[in-house]
C-alpha cells in the first residue's frame, strides 16, 4: 500500500470527513465563520469518568446522550453541550463528531496567534487519557496519521494544546503529552509550536 501522504485527498477526505475514522455524528456544531481559514490544530485529553478508559462516554457526551446520574462526576458536568473533530482512544481508534468544514465546540473561550474564538478557524482532537498523564504509543502513531492527512488537506499553520490556547482555565493535554515526538513524526519547524514547548533545536 502507498505510504498515507502520497493519498489524493479525495480518497481520504469527503466534505471535511476523514475516511480512516468511524463516524458518530455530533449535534453540537456550527458553520465556520465566512472567510475563516482553518489553520489550527488543538489537542485535549478526556476521559469519563476521569481516569476511567474504554468506555463509551465520552461518544456520549458529545451526542448529548450522557446519563448525568450515571457517576458522582457527571453531576459537575451537566447539561454540558459539547463536541470535538476527533477523538482518539487509547488503543488509537479514532472517531470522527463534526466535520472539519464545521465548528465544533471544543476550544470555549480562548485565544492564540493574535486570534480569540478559537473554535472558528480549529480543528479538535481529544486524546483519551487524564490530563498531565502518558499517552499511548497507538495513540501517537493514529495521531501523527491524522496530523499528517490534516496537514494535506488544510492549510494548518500551528498546532497547539488546550492549555497553551486557553491558558489558566485549561491544563490538557498536560506534561504527560511528548510534543516533540510529534515534531519528529511530522518534520515540522518551531514555528508550528507554542513558543513555551521545548522542542528540537535542530527544527528552525
């Protein structure tokens, strides 16, 4: 098989769905505002309930179907309404909510690169784990494919953690994510990166 990079885009993308993602419709979206450009990525970590994995969750969460009564720990959450492009399980399947032509809901308030209202012009992938802790190896290796197809298809200009675009009010991924073992899967420069992340000196 050809290496994913060498793809058309066509036969991996259909109206901003990833064709390597099962899809699991969201209704928490919208459209993007005109003349956004979609240049950003922003990676979280989530698991319901916390620290708890492989159960399905958060595909509830984000279907509005969560029973609020099912744990101590959703009382805290309820009635939230929101979404994220992409969701990547600990084994490193990946789910697919919203298209990436669409806004999804997973920034909030936020601002990065000179620019606030982060949902308009980003692109979320939810790693499934605790914030601050490890991820694991299947997770990276779907997510360096995704990046990769994204980066293919989008003009993405700057990847960054929901920490660096919300800082203070979020702390995901965390300490625990290895931001420079996706800068050398992915061959990107600095400049993709918040300036706060140690990475490569060699990548200019």
């Amino acid at each position: 098989m050809a290496p994913l990079e060498t793809w058309p885009t066509p036969l991996l993308w259909r109206d901003g769905w990833y064709q390597f993602a099962s899809r699991v419709d969201s209704p928490n979206f919208g459209p993007r505002p005109t003349g956004a450009t979609t240049d950003l990525v922003v990676l979280h970590s989530i698991s319901l309930p916390p620290g708890q994995y492989g159960g399905d969750q958060v595909e509830r969460l984000f279907t509005n179907r969560l029973d609020w009564d099912e744990h101590p720990y959703f009382q805290t959450i309820r009635g939230l309404q929101v979404s994220a492009h992409f969701f990547i399980r600990r084994q490193g399947e990946l789910v697919q909510f919203v298209s990436c032509d669409e806004r999804a809901w997973h920034a909030g308030v936020s601002s990065y690169r000179g620019r606030s209202q982060c949902n308009d012009d980003s692109i979320g992938i939810e790693l499934e784990g605790l914030e601050g802790q490890d991820f694991e190896d299947l997770q990276y290796q779907t997510l360096f494919a995704l990046v990769a197809a994204l980066l293919q298809h989008y003009p993405i200009a700057h990847l960054a953690g929901h920490e660096h675009i919300a800082p203070g009010r979020k702390g995901d991924p965390g300490a625990g994510f290895n931001w420079a073992h996706l800068q050398d899967a992915l061959g990107l420069a600095n400049g993709y990166f918040p300036d706060v992340i140690f990475l490569p000196a060699r990548k200019k």
